[in-house]
C-alpha cells in the first residue's frame, strides 16, 4: 500500500520538552507538510510506504521517507531531509 496522497507524519521528538516538539511540528509545517497529519508517535510499525518519520537528532529533524514495508513488519526508510532546529 502506497500513501503518496494522505501521508502519515509521526513526529519521534525523543525528547519531553514541549517548546523543542512545537517547534519541531512548525518547522515540519514550514517545509510544507500539513500539521493534521503530524503525530506523535514512535511505532513504525503503524507506518507505510509513502509515510514520514521525523526524529529529533540534536540539533537537526531528520525526516525519512518510508519507501518499503516487509511482510516480516520490518519498515524501510531513506533519510530525505534535515531541518535545523
């Protein structure tokens, strides 16, 4: 399944600091994602191909793009962005 059109964004901030996660959510919204789709969350197993995760590694956002997800639930991803916090 492929889901080019409503593509699900968890957010991993991996961090419990609410001002660095909103700020991470509009620097997501900056660069053109929309803010409904962004979630928080850290189970790739919910994700498919087409799928963002965005994970905070200080002091960068990496966004990478789901691209493959095996029968065996092992999800496949390509880094496609880092955004400066």
């Amino acid at each position: 399944m492929t889901n080019t059109s409503n593509p699900k964004v968890f957010l991993a901030p991996n961090t419990s600091d609410q001002e660095l996660v909103e700020k991470a959510k509009g620097r997501l919204v900056e660069n053109g994602l929309k803010l409904e789709a962004i979630q928080l969350n850290y189970d790739m197993q919910q994700l498919d191909p087409g799928d963002l995760y965005a994970s905070y590694e200080p002091p960068d956002l990496v966004v990478r793009s789901v691209y493959e997800k095996k029968p065996s639930g092992i999800v496949k991803m390509k880094s496609v962005a880092m955004i400066r916090l």
